[in-house]
C-alpha cells in the first residue's frame, strides 16, 4: 500500500526519498542525463541502498557501483 502525506514535511520526505530511487535506478540503467539532474537537484551522490525503502539490493551498496556496473561512463562521471 502506497503511503498518503498528510502534511507538507511528509510530502518533502516522500519525495526525497523518490528521488533517491529514481538516482539509483539511472545509475545502475547508465542514465547519465537523469543521474546528472538529480545530483544537480540537490540528491547526495553518497546514497547507499540502506537510505531507501523498496529497492531490492544488498545493503550498503552506494549508487556509484551500481554506475559503475552500467559500464557507462558519462554517469560514473556525473558522481565524481
């Protein structure tokens, strides 16, 4: 079940969260445009499977591993 904000501090958080997944999948997609956006949006290029909720990984693994397991190269540059 999908969780409703009821004030604006749950809504922020929902979304950062949102936006951590979202940085997580373009790097392990080699998505460097997404990647890029995000990380200029403010999202911590540190993010690490244990700061989200719902994507199945191993724990602890930070988003630049799984850019660097893409084999694309503009976003493994993005992080850096």
């Amino acid at each position: 079940l999908l969780i409703i904000p009821q004030t604006e501090a749950e809504r922020r958080t929902l979304g950062d969260e949102q936006r951590k997944r979202e940085l997580m999948f373009a790097a392990k997609n080699g998505d460097a445009a997404v990647a890029r956006r995000l990380l200029k949006a403010g999202v911590n290029p540190n993010t690490t499977t244990d700061d989200l909720r719902g994507v199945p990984a191993p724990k602890n693994i930070p988003a630049i591993i799984f850019a660097a397991a893409s084999g694309d190269a503009e976003t493994i540059e993005a992080f850096l």
